[in-house]
C-alpha cells in the first residue's frame, strides 16, 4: 500500500509562551514593589512537539536574564512548564520588559509586539544622627538646626527623588539618654515609616552614634526584621577615646564645633543647677556619653609609660561589650551593610592619654588625668593616630571583616562628603551632582543667663531670638539657629557672621542678676565677651558689639579678629 508519510518529516510547531491564568496577571508581581522586596517574573513555556527550549529568557530595558524551571515541574512540555526569575539587581524607577524563547528551530517574541512595564520603587531612608546632632525647639526635636550637618545630604537625596515625608524621613532623638533607650524610639519612628509607604522595610543612614542606634535596635530583642540597608557614616564601633573627656573630665576637644558645645553644655549646666559641665554630665546622668567611652585599650600610665588592658582601671563600657558579643554581631548578616570611614590623616584624631594620678575633689578623672592637659605648649597628655578627628581608625575600620569605603574627610563633613557613594549604596546609580553648601568655618554665639530674653540685629538689619512686641521667635538669619525663648536654655548661632555693628536688646523675665555672654569662634581661637548686669521684670536694655577681621586677605587662621562690648 501506499503510505504518503513514508520519507517526510512532521512539521515543527512554534513553542508558546502564556501565564498563568488568574485576571490581571502579566508576567511578573508584583507590578509596583521596593527595592528591598524584587518582583518575581513567570510564564509557561508550551510546545506540543514537547521540544525543550533552547533558551527562555527575561529582556528588562534590553538586558537579557535567563529564566530557570520552578522546582516541581514533570518534564512534560506539552501541558506547560513554569519559569521564573528574581533579582535584587534592578534600580528605581518604571522598567519595560518582555520575554523571549525557541525550540531551537523556531523563535517568538512574548508579548509579541509590545513591551510590559513594572515598577521599582526607593525604599523609604532615615536619616539616624549622632550625639548632639538633633535639638530641640519649641518642643519639637529638629535635625541639627545648629550646624546644618545634614543639609547637603538631605537636599542630594531629595534630587536623587527621595521626598520628604513619603520616601525621606529624619529621626531627631533625644540624644542625652541612653542608647537602648534611643533604639526603641528608632522602633517606633520605622514603624511609621512603614505605614506611610505601605512596605516591610526601611534603609538607614546613620551617622556617628546613630549608628549604635541602629545596631543596638537591629541587634536587640524587639527587632521586626524591617531593615533592608544600613550605612554606616563614622559610626564608633568600638568607641571613641575622645568620649573620656567628657565622661571623665567634663572637657570638649578643640574644634569649633567642640567649642560651641562647651558653651552650650555650659549654660544647660547653670540653668539646671549643676556646679560645672562634669557634674552636669554625670548628674543627669549623660548615658549617651558613656556609651561612646572605648572598649580598646587607651589609657597609657605616665609612670611606666606602659598601656593598661581594658577593662583594667577603666571607666568600663557595658552597652558596646554587650553590642560587640558574637552572638549579637551575628544578628547583622541579615541586613546589607555599608561602612564608611572618613580619613582626616594620620596624627589627626586622639588614640590614646597619658595619663597620671591626680585627686579632684568634685570626682573628676577617676581613671587618670592627661598630664599637662590644663597646660598650654604642651601635648596635654594626648596621643594621636589615625582617624576622623573623632573616631580613631581602629574603633571602626573592617567592620565584621566588611569592606569598608574611604573618604578623605572628617568625622562631621563625612556626611557631605559621602553623599555620591550613599545614593550610589541607596539605589544603584551614583549621581554626577554633588551639593555641598552650608559649609562653614567660624561662627558668632550669644547666650543668656536668665532671667532675661533677648533679640539681635545683624549688620544687615535682620534679626534673631524674641520679636517682643508680638512675643514670638524670629529669625530673619541664613543658617542661624536660635533655641527659642520657651527654653529655659536661650542661646543663638550665627554661621559666617557679617562683619560691623551688632545690637543685642534684653528684655526682663523676671528680677535678678543676669550675664549676657558673646563669643566668637574658629578653628583656632574663641573669643568671649560677657557682660553682667540686674534687670527686672519688663526692663529692657541694649547693648552693641562690633566684629571685624583686619585683613581680609589673609587666611583665617590668621586673622586678627576683634570684638568689642560698648
């Protein structure tokens, strides 16, 4: 008989490619997602000649992915097998995708002409300071209003497409009590945060202390497993020698940012009845600074010259021994981590003090006294080494044997500094603008010791502290910071101060002595002019001050700068 198949080849069919068959589902979901929780892409390859396919793939804005068969599927491709694909790879924003297949003769498109479309969104960031890196003002808690150390990087992820309030978030803290304490506060702000967006997970950007914050919340018992990054800004790992200063000693560093927060630690210590900043710090007691205190060796005996092994005859530090212990540590593997170091140069940043026995009666300097530190052309009993200004290297470098990221910067421009590489960490793409105002050098502070309120009048005529006729604050100054007048600590900060004429008007709070106090602080010098007067309830008084500098083309470190009461 005659067969007319006899010597011919059945034809090839094209595979097909479908999904699944529930309404709305277009190959990946879900179709709106964060960063910290990556779609997964599906479809079903079909070929009724049960031909295996020579590849199935996954093109996302024209970069190809191959897809893999779901664990369970027979074998059978003429009844449909799943494929699917996930990656943690993809940047924000609104992608196009299709995929692609063949049997090896023959190849389609899927969808065959158009192109699907997901989106990525950024997961929301917080933005976790350090010590004395929030404030308060008119009871509400405020992100460095002082200093303005987190503008930049504030205002570079807002143009990276961050939004304030919905993707963007501050955490100002209370930053005198302790850390644990700080930590569940931290909870409650990530919840928020979480309501907000609608997602699981937030990223953190914590600097200085923050990061001990975040660490101590992600390594605690309380955690909810909601922190997809964390970047790390200068963060103490291990602590920071300069911390024995102020537990110890009730003493600052020599920096301008130090030397403002002498006199503000000073004025809260006055004004809430303690006799000097170190009875402040330890009557309150200060947590925060003793949790910055090292848990390395650092105090170097004067007589023997030879170093004293922690915890031996040291102020001990409890919070960061329990922080460092293996089994806490361990709870980190589960969040991506980024460690950034700033690099001020070697000799920079106090390792170690020289330190001898030396009895105070207020209590100060149990552990030792830097030799000559009240000793002007002296070393003070300092040792330095590398580090941040701050942070020796060695409290923070290899991190969990991590890799660390090096600026050339210092412990507070590190925030600015850093900006690119944090977006970079945040969402994939490093930006080529790069934004670094409110960068400044020298400031100009006055301070009240009640019972009085003041205003000043700059040069310009712009004015700063109370409006007295309508008893509400005011601050006509770029980058001023006045603490309001509702505090009992009133004080005000004027960044690049204008040179001239300077007017300070007082009104009376109440009857008794008062000290109006105004200073002048760089780098290298502050200079202080107090005046001491009585003043009774709703007496006012005036008083004008000049500033200058003499030579306007030298440096400022060389500057002869003068400031006068008249």
């Amino acid at each position: 008989l005659y067969d007319p198949w006899i010597g011919k080849t059945s034809p090839n069919h094209a595979p097909t490619l479908s999904f699944t068959s529930y309404t709305g589902y277009d190959g990946v979901e879900p179709n709106t997602t964060f960063m910290s929780a990556p779609p997964v892409f599906k479809v079903i390859y079909t070929d009724s000649d049960n031909d295996v396919p020579n590849y199935i793939n996954l093109v996302i804005d024209s970069t190809i992915y191959p897809l893999t068969t779901v664990v369970g599927e027979d074998g059978n491709y003429t009844n449909g097998e799943l494929y699917s694909f996930s990656t943690t790879t993809l940047t924000s924003g609104i992608h196009s995708y299709h995929f692609e297949t063949s049997d090896g003769k023959l190849s389609i498109r899927f969808p065959e002409n158009n192109e699907n479309q997901f989106e990525i969104k950024k997961d929301p960031v917080i933005i976790v300071p350090g010590i004395m890196g929030s404030w308060s003002v008119n009871g509400i808690w405020q992100l460095d209003p002082i200093f303005n150390t987190y503008d930049n990087l504030w205002e570079a992820l807002k143009l990276a497409g961050y939004k304030e309030n919905e993707t963007l978030f501050a955490f100002p803290y209370q930053w005198r009590f302790s850390n644990v304490y700080t930590a569940e506060i931290l909870k409650v702000k990530i919840n928020s945060v979480k309501e907000i967006c609608n997602c699981n997970k937030v990223d953190l950007v914590a600097h200085s202390m923050g990061g001990l914050v975040a660490r101590q919340y992600i390594e605690g018992d309380n955690y909810e497993n909601d922190v997809d990054q964390l970047i790390f800004l200068a963060t103490p790992h291990k602590g920071a020698s300069k911390a024995y200063l102020i537990w110890e000693g009730g003493e600052f560093g020599p920096k301008a940012k130090d030397k403002i927060q002498r006199r503000i630690f000073t004025l809260e210590a006055q004004i809430s009845g303690y006799k000097n900043v170190f009875n402040y710090v330890r009557g309150l007691p200060m947590r925060s600074a003793q949790e910055l205190l090292p848990i390395y060796d650092y105090l170097r005996d004067n007589e023997t010259m030879q170093m004293r092994i922690y915890p031996n005859n040291y102020p001990v530090n409890t919070f960061l021994e329990v922080l460092n212990e293996p089994n806490r540590l361990n709870k980190l593997n589960n969040v991506k981590m980024v460690n950034i170091l700033a690099d001020a140069g070697a000799g920079s940043t106090i390792n170690n003090f020289r330190v001898v026995n030396k009895s105070f009666t207020d209590g100060k300097w149990e552990y030792g006294y830097p030799e000559h530190y009240s000793l002007p052309l002296t070393d003070h009993g300092l040792e330095y080494s590398t580090g941040d200004i701050t942070v020796p290297e060695r409290s923070n470098k290899d991190f969990m044997n991590g890799q660390d990221i090096l600026v050339q910067s210092d412990h507070d421009s590190i925030v600015t500094d850093s900006q690119k590489q944090v977006i970079k960490e945040l969402t994939g793409t490093e930006p080529i603008e790069e934004i670094k105002t409110n960068i400044f050098k020298k400031y100009l502070m006055v301070r009240i010791f009640s019972p009085a309120d003041f205003v000043i009048t700059a040069p310009d005529g712009k004015k700063i502290g109370k409006n007295f006729i309508i008893g509400q604050n005011i601050n006509e100054i770029p980058n001023a910071f006045y603490s309001g007048f509702e505090s009992s600590v009133e004080f005000a900060v004027i960044p690049d101060p204008l040179e001239g004429n300077y007017s300070v008007e007082l009104q009376g709070t109440g009857n008794g002595k008062y000290t109006l106090s105004a200073s002048f602080i760089d780098e290298e010098k502050d200079i202080d002019q107090d005046y001491l007067g009585i003043i009774e309830t709703g007496q006012m008084e005036k008083f004008d001050f000049v500033y200058s500098t003499e030579n306007e083309n030298e440096t400022l470190s060389e500057q002869r700068c003068r400031m006068k009461i008249t």
